[in-house]
C-alpha cells in the first residue's frame, strides 16, 4: 500500500513535470530536473509521469 508521503509527492512531481513542460522543458529534460529534485531515479520518473507524458506527447498509431 503507497503511504501518503509517496502519494503527496508524486503528486508534488508532476505538478512541477507540467510547470517545467510549460515552461518550454522537453519531456526528457523535465525528467532529468525532477529526477534531481527528488532524488529518484529516472527510471521512476517516468513511471510517475507516465500518463502525463502520453497525453503530452502524439502517438503514432
């Protein structure tokens, strides 16, 4: 079970992911900024901002 803390920060991550996009970021270096932030892994940065990344980004099929 995620604990608050978790959830309140992943919360926190993608309100910064959206600011740094909107701010002219690309997704990979909005990324990299919130992977330093949060001292988390890349890796776990995108699975975090995983569906915002989907809606941003045009799919190809």
């Amino acid at each position: 079970i995620p604990s608050y803390k978790t959830l309140l920060r992943d919360e926190e991550l993608q309100e910064d992911f959206k600011t740094l996009i909107k701010q002219g970021l690309t997704t990979k270096n909005a990324s990299l900024e919130c992977a330093k932030k949060y001292d988390l892994s890349l890796n776990a940065v995108y699975l975090i901002t995983k569906e915002l990344r989907e809606n941003l980004e045009p799919s190809l099929f």
